[in-house]
C-alpha cells in the first residue's frame, strides 16, 4: 500500500483568516426584552480562546432575578406574538436568517475564537446550517396546519432552552427557529465557555426588530441553566447536553407541566463492512470521530471492521491520521483545532489514561502542537471489547475505539451493546445490509456510507440515554406545539 506521507512532502504555508473585521465589546450583558441589560449579580466571568488562552471579552452572570426578568418579559411578549399573523412571524424569522448569511464571515471567526474549532467548519458547517435552519421554519410558520392536517395546532407558551459548547451557535439556531416559528417566546441560555455567537445573534435579533421579549439570551454557568429549568413560568424545556444534566432536569420537572425534550450523549458506532469502498469508508471514519475534535454528540467513537478488511483499514486510517493538520483553528489548512476547554481536556486525557491501563493499544498521530492553549492529537485505540470504559463511555473528544466483528447478526449486538442510542454508520455496497442495519440498529440516525450530515429537514434525536424528542424537520414542529 502506498503511503500518503503528506506531512513530510508537504508543508503548506499558513492561511489565516484575519480577525480585524470582528467587531467585539469587551463586555456582554444579558439580552432581556430586547434590550442588554446589566445582570443584578453584577457577576462577569471570561470567555476564552482555547488555542490561545486569552481571554476574549467579559460575560454577564445571570442570577434568579434575572431569570425572573426574562420569564416576565418572555410571558408578556407570548400574548402578542402567539396572536401574530403566522405570514408576519415568517417574515421576522427569515430576516434573521439573512442577516446571519450577511455576517456569516464574522460569526464564523468568532465561533472558531471562542471554541477552537477550524474555521473551515465553522465558515462551511456550523454558521450556513443555523441560518438554513431559520429560513427552513421560517417557511413553515404560516404552513403549520398543512403540516398537521385535521389538527389545530397551537403554541405552548415559554420555552426555556439550554444548550452546550460543541456548536453554540447552530444549537441556538435549532432550538430559537422551530420555538418561535410555532410562536412561542424563548429563554435560552447558551454554554458558559461559548457564549458569544448566541449574544452576537442578539444583536441581530435587536437589528431585526422582533418584537421585545420574544428572544431572551441570559449567560451564566450550570446554576442559571437550573434557574431557568425551576421556574415556575415555564411552559417547556428544550435542552442539550449531557446525560448526567439531562437526568437531573428530568428529576426537576417531574410532577409539573412542564413539557420537555432532552438532546443527549451519544457513543455512536461507525461499521465497516468487507464490502465497502475502503478508501472512502476511511474518510468517513475519520469525519465521524475528529470533526470538531470529536466534540460531536453523534460521533462515530466506536468503530467496528469486519474482520477480514480490519488490517488494511487500520493502516490506512493511521496513515490518513498521520497526515491531519492539527494547530491554529483560524488557520484555513487546520484540520483539528483546539479542545473547547482545560476542564474538557483533562476529561480527554483522563479517558486516554484509563484506556492504556485497561489494556488497550493506543495509536496517536505525531503533530507539533503550541505550548499554549488546549489540544489533543487524534487518538485511536486497539484491542479494546465490550466491556472497556473507553468503549461504553462517552469521551468527546478525537478519540476511538476500534473493534473487529466477523457477521451481520455479531456488529449489531455489540453496536446496541450500550446504554446510549443516538446514532450509527453503515459502509457497505449492498443496499440490503443498509435496510437490515438501519432497522435493526438502536439509533435516532444512521447514515448510509457516509456520517456527520446534517440537514434541517431531518429530524435529530435518541433513544434510551440519548434522550427523547427530535429537533429538525416536521418533528421539530411538533415538539413546540399542542393540539385540539
Ligand atoms: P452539560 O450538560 O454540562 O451542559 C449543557 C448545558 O447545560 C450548558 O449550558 C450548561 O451550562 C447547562 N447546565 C449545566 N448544569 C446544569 C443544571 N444543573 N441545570 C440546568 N442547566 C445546566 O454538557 P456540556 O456542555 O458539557 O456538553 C457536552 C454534552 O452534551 C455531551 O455529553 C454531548 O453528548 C451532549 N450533546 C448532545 C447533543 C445532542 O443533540 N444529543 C448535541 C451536543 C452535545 P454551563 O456550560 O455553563 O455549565
């Protein structure tokens, strides 16, 4: 097999994206009733780059009174916006999705800024997708009984909406667009080490002229998130996160009326089959475990090879590894940024230790990396089963691991073998084994030899400790409205 080798034949000239047409405060307040507004806590905490370790700008902690504010201002605005022609509503949302096409090259530096991912997603994934997804429901607003034939759907009231570091501004996209396009009003609460697309978005959303309080943005770490969960004014609670917090909110809410859906971890599996291109089955691996340095709900962290091509796609997926381009997120060349957090790469690292003393081989490509800010190199594990904590538990991080399977009936037992139900791949040439996979695998999402396409018109969502309802497509709708 010939060796790609492109680290030592190549080395390509840096591509950086400039950073002077950002416009940043230094400080970030809360964003309540269409206004920014001082928290009451007069807390501010910094929000920093993970590649640099420097702190970007300065962010308002919310406190229970704030939450308060927000809740008011959310429940006023919820008379009018609910009654709102649903044609007008659309016309509010579809503006918001093109202002954030018409800022898309400074969403993009600030989202790769503020969580270390390569620009090149950030520019190409994360900022086009949030705003298709306000354009998608912005057309449904006025459609929503076509979408629902025989029924009388109608708004649910307050969405309180909290979401995590991996794609902040993409997870305030699909949690403000469906919620409001429905007309609900929303609270939403972005990750404490993310903050500033969602306060950007702000802006756009103040630039637009929503009417106040429809959109509220309060910042502040795991406490605001509960405060929002506890309050007694909320009608729903739409989060993403982890299993551990989706748990206790769940332990919350229980015995109010709060309706919920919960967007969970996941330890997807990525199955290869004797049968499939190989050469594309391992662009495909390494899309599913180091796209966004792994920081991926639905990654492919468990591979499974069919044993008889597990040699040839092992050294052809540590060859390709070899020759990833990991450093500087603004760079356009960098394939792996930086790691969102210190706190995120001491779990990394904790997860890579456990790994080699439970017996597993570890492979790490060779990268020279800044003594400054968070990385990890890609990371791949050999002889590793079931039982091994790197394979039951969620890393999230460029990290995985592999195992080999010799039939159909064996790689669906072990891909289910685990607690959470997210999301699989399958590369294989015959349509047959797709069908049988697809039906049999316990997963929101399997992808068809490929992984990691996203698409609003898709639903998204898990089963068992992934969670439950879908965000995306109709389902989206549904999960924002009630019926008579
Ligand atoms: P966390 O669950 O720690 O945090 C998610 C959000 O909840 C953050 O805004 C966080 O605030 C907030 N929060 C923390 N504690 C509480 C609480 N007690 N009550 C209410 N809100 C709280 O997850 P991470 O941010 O670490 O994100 C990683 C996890 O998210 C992974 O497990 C991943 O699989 C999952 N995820 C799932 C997705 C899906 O669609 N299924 C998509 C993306 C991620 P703060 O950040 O300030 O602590």
């Amino acid at each position: 097999m010939s060796k790609l080798n492109l680290n030592k034949t190549w080395n390509y000239a840096a591509a950086t994206e400039s950073t002077n047409h950002i416009l940043l405060k230094e400080k970030y307040d809360l964003f309540i009733n269409g206004e920014f507004v001082k928290s009451n806590s007069k807390k501010y905490f910094d929000t920093i780059n993970p590649a640099t370790d420097e702190v970007i700008a300065k962010i308002s902690e919310a406190n229970k009174k704030d939450i308060d504010l927000a809740v008011k201002s959310a429940k006023i605005a919820f008379r009018s916006w609910s009654k709102l022609k649903a044609k007008e509503r659309g016309k509010y949302i579809f503006r918001i999705a093109r202002m954030i096409q018409e800022r898309a090259k400074e969403f993009a530096v600030i989202e790769s800024m503020d969580g270390g991912k390569p620009i090149r997603e950030s520019r190409d994934v994360d900022i086009p997708l949030a705003a298709n997804h306000f354009f998608y429901y912005a057309g449904w607003a006025d459609k929503l009984e076509y979408a629902f034939p025989n029924k009388i759907p109608k708004p649910l009231g307050v969405a309180g909406q909290i979401i995590p570091w991996n794609f902040p501004l993409l997870m305030a996209a699909w949690k403000i667009a469906p919620a409001i396009a429905c007309g609900n009003t929303v609270v939403l609460k972005p990750a404490e080490t993310t903050s500033l697309t969602a306060l950007k978005l702000a802006e756009i959303i103040q630039e637009s002229g929503l009417p106040k309080g429809v959109v509220n943005i309060v910042t502040g770490a795991g406490n605001t998130g509960a405060e929002i969960v506890n309050h007694p004014d909320i009608d729903k609670i739409a989060f993403t996160g982890s299993t551990n917090v989706g748990k206790l909110i769940q332990k919350s809410i229980s015995g109010t009326k709060k309706k919920s859906t919960l967007e969970l971890g996941g330890k997807g599996a990525n199955i290869i089959f004797e049968d499939a291109a190989i050469d594309q089955a391992v662009e495909g691996i390494v899309n599913a475990i180091f796209f966004n340095q792994g920081h991926v709900c639905c990654a492919g962290s468990r591979l499974f090879v069919q044993e008889s091509v597990a040699n040839i796609v092992i050294e052809k997926l540590k060859d390709r590894m070899s020759s990833l381009i990991v450093g500087n997120p603004l760079d356009k060349n960098t394939d792996i940024g930086a790691i969102n957090s210190k706190e995120q790469l001491a779990t990394i690292n904790k997860y890579i230790k456990i790994g080699q003393e439970e017996g597993g081989e570890i492979y790490q490509s060779k990268c020279s990396i800044s003594k400054k800010g968070n990385w990890c190199p890609p990371t791949l594990f050999l002889n590793v089963s079931q039982s091994h904590t790197i394979v039951q538990e969620e890393i999230f991080g460029p990290v995985l691991a592999i195992q080999t399977f010799r039939t159909i009936d064996e790689v669906i037992e072990k891909a289910n073998n685990t607690p959470f139900g997210l999301s699989a791949g399958v590369w294989t040439e015959k349509g047959s084994k797709i069908f049988k996979l697809t039906q049999e695998l316990n997963a929101g999402v399997v992808w068809a030899n490929t992984y990691n396409k996203f698409d609003p018109t898709s639903p998204f969502g898990g089963f068992k400790e992934s969670g439950f309802g879908r965000e995306g497509g109709l389902h989206g709708l549904k999960a924002y409205l009630k019926f008579e």
